[in-house]
C-alpha cells in the first residue's frame, strides 16, 4: 500500500476552496466537497498510478479529475504519493508547474 501526502500548496489550495464554497453555499456543502475531495485523494493508496501523465509539464507528474471541476495533480515516487495541487474551476495546473 502507498502513502498519501499533500505538499503544503495543496493543503492551501484545499482550505481556499473550502472557505470559497462556505461562503457561496454553506460550511456543510464546503465540508462535504472537501472531503470528498480528500477521500479521492486517499484512494491514490491502493491505485497510484492513475490519472493521465504529465511529464510534458513536469517529469513524473499524473494529474485527474474529480467532479469535472476539480483538477488534482500528483507524483508517485517509491510508495509515495505526493499530492502537489488542488485546482478548482478552471485553474489552469499548468501554470503552477512553469519554470
């Protein structure tokens, strides 16, 4: 089994969303996504190696979907899974990775 953890981006990203959705809708539908989100995430433990690959952006990047409004990049390195970014409505992930 991997491990799953969130790079300090990520976890950012997870707490923005959260207070944008607590404010347009309630804490409760903000607290339902982001775990959902979070539970998603977690399932990269017994299949890893999901998600499309990205190495034109980032060597070893993988990033899918959740909700087709939620766009989550990762690495998997050893049995790591480092989630790098949490990107919301239309956020383009490329941009983050640019040198």
């Amino acid at each position: 089994m991997y491990r799953v953890v969130y790079a300090p981006e990520a976890e950012d990203q997870l707490v923005a969303l959260f207070f944008h959705i607590a404010a347009v809708a309630s804490p409760k539908i903000a607290a339902n996504y982001t775990e959902a989100i979070v539970k998603q995430c977690e399932s990269l433990k017994t299949f890893p190696n999901r998600g499309a690959r990205r190495d034109d952006i980032r060597p070893g990047l993988r990033v899918f979907d959740f909700r087709r409004r939620v766009s989550i990049t990762f690495e998997v390195t050893g049995d790591l899974v480092t989630i790098l970014g949490i990107f919301y409505g239309g956020q383009k992930f490329e941009d983050a990775f640019d040198s």
